[in-house]
C-alpha cells in the first residue's frame, strides 16, 4: 500500500512547526513538497529523511 500524502497543515504538526516555517522551509531551504494545483502535498518519508540528512538545520551559509 502506498504512503498517504499530507497537508501542510499535517506536515507541519508531524513536524510540531506552524503553517508558515512550512512555506518557508518550502522557498528557502527545499524541503521536499509536491504541488497540486494550488495545493502542496507532502510525503512524511521524505520529510523526515529531510530532517534526518541535516538540511532542516542549515542556515544556508548565512553569517
């Protein structure tokens, strides 16, 4: 059976961040986000290996 896909509403509470670090994790740091019209759809999978590799974390280089 394949994986369920996700809100960012329920992204962001399996990640216990608000709607809006979702968005910006999306634009800023590419975490991993399918859209669907005007919809993004996450797969928690992805979203944690995301986590898990570090990048969540990562200021981008800025000083």
């Amino acid at each position: 059976m394949s994986e369920a896909w996700l809100s960012a509403e329920e992204i962001s509470s399996h990640l216990g961040v608000t709607k809006d670090t979702v968005y910006l994790w999306i634009a800023e740091k590419h975490l991993p986000a399918h859209r669907v019209g005007r919809l993004w759809k996450f797969q928690a999978s992805e979203v944690d290996a995301w986590v898990r590799s570090g990048r969540a974390g990562d200021d981008g280089g800025a000083a």
